[in-house]
C-alpha cells in the first residue's frame, strides 16, 4: 500500500494514520481515506473468484490477515424488464444474506490489523448482521444496536453469530443516538461513518468492470439510505478513471422511498444537504433513514456522474416484489425498492444502454413481511 494512505477530515481537512482506531475528527467531522491505489487488471490473474481479487486497492497495511468468508465476485444476471434488460448483481447471495458483507470484510480485517478486541454497530438489520458475522469469523466481540421493529429473522441471525443485541425503542434516529454512547469506549465499526466500509463497498465497481470487459456501463440503479454502496460505487468507479482503466464514469441513479426521501428532495431542490422532511415508515426498511450522515457526499456523487434520484411508493415496491419473485428472484423488499426504481429508468431510458443494477438483500431475511404480502 502507498505510504501515504491517510484519513483525512472532510470538515478541517486534518489527517490521521490509518491504523488509528477512530471514525471520527476531533472536529466531529467525517472522515475520508486518501489512497491512490495501485491496481491494474492484470492484478486479478490467477485470483479466486472473490472481491479480494482487487486486495491492491483496498487500502488495508501490506501483509494484513484479512477477515473473509471467500465473498463476492458476485454474478452479474441478466434480468428481463417487459423487453428492457439489466445486469443485476446478485448481492443477496452474499455470506450474510446482503452486500453490506463487502464493507464487513474491510472494516472487520482493519480492526483486527489494529488489534481491536470489540466493536459495536447500528443498524437498521443487515449491517448488523454482517457485522456480527465477520466479528464471528474474526473473534472479536461485537455489541449490535438496532431499532425495536426489526425483521425477525435478522434478529436470531445477529444473535447465532454470537453478538449482543440492543433493541431500541423508537426511530432509526433513536438507534443511531445510543450506539454514540457505547461508541464513546468502544471500537465504531460503523456502515455509515467509518470510512474503512466504502473500500469494501467499492469492490462492486470493481466487479462490475471487471464482468463487463474492463468497461464502465452506462448507469448504475442503486439504493440508497446512508449511501454506503452508492458512496462506495462512486470511490470505486474514480479509482478506476484515475487509473485509465475506464475513460468515463456511469450515471449513478439513486433511488428512495417516496415515504422517506430526504435526499431526493435535496436534488430536487438542488439544496447541498439532506433536506429535513417528515418520513413515514416504508416497506424498504433498509433506505428508512431521515438524516443520512454523508448526505453531502451522496448529492455530490450523484451530481457529478450526471446521475439523478428516482422515488418510489409502497405499492410500486411491492408490485416489483411480486414481479422479481415470480421470475425466481426472491429478494428482500427493500430490494425491490430498487428493482421499482430500475423499471422506471428502463422505462424511460433508451436502447442500446448497459444497466447495472443489484439486488442487495435476500428475502429470507424478512419471511414476516413476505408472508404478509401474500
Ligand atoms: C437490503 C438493503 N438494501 C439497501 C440498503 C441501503 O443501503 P445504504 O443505507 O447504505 O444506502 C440496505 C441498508 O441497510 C439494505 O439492508
Ligand atoms: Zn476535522
């Protein structure tokens, strides 16, 4: 790894070693990892079939004993949408259940690079639980906060890997103010916050150039609540600009739930930050999140790549559900959030476009709300 790879505050523009056990400036400010990786294709001959096949660009210390469960490299489907197709990745096969298990394997391998004994995370479910997981895989001890209502199924999950679990009464909002207690004595292995989960998440660019010859499609469909796999997708698509493996970068399409849309508002409204609106719950319970710490970020990523939001309502997200899982795909509904959103693009899109999308958690994951559904 270059030996300049840093954190670097996004507010105060101070910079820290990387191996610092912290996930936040001393400002309160969000950190960033400044990294220039040295990565060409030629890197991934004779590399199993796993995200770790990109290890040069994942800005962990040379000779790190990597957290992995042999994950990713994902299979990049075609999917028929009424004579539209896509390329969906299929990130619900992952170890976990869901993708969020990209940003596990990075954050998880840096902590035990750093010698942390125990971690603690908030999540609305599956971050949670990939979290546990690679906590699990690498011995640590992991403390999960999630909001009371949780799909159940998530809930057993986090506890067979041997995690404690809190429940927390109340919002998204109220889980993400209690995990900042624990958060004060205790490693923050945080999705949205810790900047070490992007350079996991980011392995999906690298995937998808990858299946796709080395080229960039020419839209990606994304989720997104915190942004963790857009932010993550936006890092990986630079790198690879940087490094003149691709000539352009795709537009990214992020999609939210028209019952919490914070940041499609903002774009709306060409505001720089999450715009501050009243939310409903929605069955996407994966994008529920009022007030996504790198919302900035997020708006940048998207205006940048030329990309827009799309919003999608409750009887969209369940008319894709039924879609997708009569086709065989059975995804979770937050999942089908997006898969509403990718419809609506290739409604409106022209031929000869090359669409990624994913589906990014497995419908096991919420067997109550798919039982209610039927
Ligand atoms: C299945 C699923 N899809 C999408 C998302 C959205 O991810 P993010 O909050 O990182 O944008 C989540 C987050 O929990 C999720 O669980
Ligand atoms: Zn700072």
């Amino acid at each position: 790894m270059p030996n300049d790879a840093c954190l670097v505050c996004t507010a105060c523009r101070q910079t820290f070693p990387l191996d610092q056990p912290r996930w936040k400036c001393d400002c309160g400010g969000l950190l960033d990892i400044r990294f220039a990786p040295a990565f060409g294709p030629s890197d991934v001959q004779g590399q199993k079939p796993t995200m770790w096949r990109y290890r040069q660009a994942i800005p962990l210390a040379d000779g790190a004993d990597i957290v992995s469960f042999d994950e990713g490299f994902t299979p990049l489907l075609e999917v028929d949408f009424g004579g539209k197709t896509a390329l969906i990745k299929q990130d619900h096969l992952f170890p976990s259940g869901s993708y969020k298990d990209r940003g596990a394997s990075v954050i998880i391998s840096q902590a035990r690079a750093m010698g942390v004994k125990a971690v603690v995370e908030d999540s609305s479910g599956n971050a949670g639980c990939a979290i546990a997981a690679y906590c699990a895989r690498a011995r640590i001890a992991c403390s999960i906060f999630v909001p009371a209502d949780t799909a159940a199924a998530k809930l057993a999950q986090i506890q067979h890997y041997g995690s404690s679990l809190h429940r927390i009464p109340g919002s998204r909002e109220d889980t993400a103010s209690a995990v900042l207690t624990a958060a004060q004595t205790t490693y923050y292995a945080s999705h949205s916050w810790n900047p070490f989960f992007f350079h996991g998440t980011k392995t999906f660019a690298y995937e998808v150039c990858e299946q796709l010859g080395w080229k960039a499609p020419d839209a990606v469909i994304l989720p997104v609540g915190n942004g963790t796999l857009l932010l993550g997708v936006a890092i990986g698509f630079d790198e690879l600009l940087q490094a003149g493996i691709v000539s352009r970068i795709p537009r990214l399409i992020a999609v939210q739930a028209k019952n919490c849309a914070p940041l499609a508002e903002a774009f709306r409204g060409g505001l720089n930050d999450p715009a501050e609106l009243p939310t409903q719950p929605t069955l996407g319970e994966g994008i529920a999140i009022a007030r996504p710490v790198r919302g900035r970020q997020i708006l940048q990523a998207v205006r940048r790549s030329g990309g827009a939001f799309l919003t999608v309502g409750e009887e969209e997200i369940v008319q894709s559900l039924r879609q997708m899982c009569s086709m065989g795909h059975y995804i979770e509904p937050t999942s089908a959030a997006t898969t509403a959103g990718l419809a609506q693009y290739l409604r409106q899109c022209g031929g000869g476009e090359v669409v990624v999308s994913t589906f990014t958690g497995h419908g096991l994951k919420t067997t109550e709300k798919m039982l209610k559904l039927l």
